[in-house]
C-alpha cells in the first residue's frame, strides 16, 4: 500500500503539532494532500477510473473545507500550511 503507517507518522511529524495529535487541522491537511498527489499520478495512467476519481474529488473537498476552518481560525496557520506545501490561494 503506498500509505504506511510509517509514512503516516512521517507526514504529522513534519507538518502537525506533534506525532501523537493526528487530528491537528496542519497534520489532516498535509495527509490529505499526500493523497490527493497520489491518486492525482494514478489517474494520469488511468483515465477511466472513475472511483478513484470520485475519492479524489471528495479528498479535495475535504481539504477545502479544512483550509477554510483554518483561515477563518488562524490567519497565520493558515499562510503557513499555504506556503509549506506549496498550494496556491
């Protein structure tokens, strides 16, 4: 599978409070654009897969509302989260 839990423990460390808080907004948005990356690169390959599609679209969503929770939180966290994985807003 191409999310270990290792992998996991990897993406909150380096972007949430801390590795034991896997819920932090920070961390949630960072897995979650992991993912969207990964199935971003599937879907180059396979076009017509349309579940993973559907997953992708929900993942995105998700991370949209995430990111508007944080801005209207914390304007700051939320530059932050911008400018550390590279999303344009």
């Amino acid at each position: 599978m191409y999310l270990t839990s290792e992998k996991k423990q990897e993406i909150f460390e380096k972007h949430g409070k801390s590795v034991t808080n896997t819920g932090s907004t920070e961390g949630q948005i960072a897995l979650f654009s992991y993912r969207i990356s990964h199935l971003t690169e599937h879907l180059k390959k396979n076009r017509k897969d349309f579940s993973t599609q559907r997953a992708l679209i929900r993942l995105v969503g998700k991370r949209r509302s995430l990111l508007d929770y944080l801005k209207r939180k914390d304007i700051e966290r939320y530059r932050a989260i911008l400018k550390e994985l590279n999303l344009r807003r």
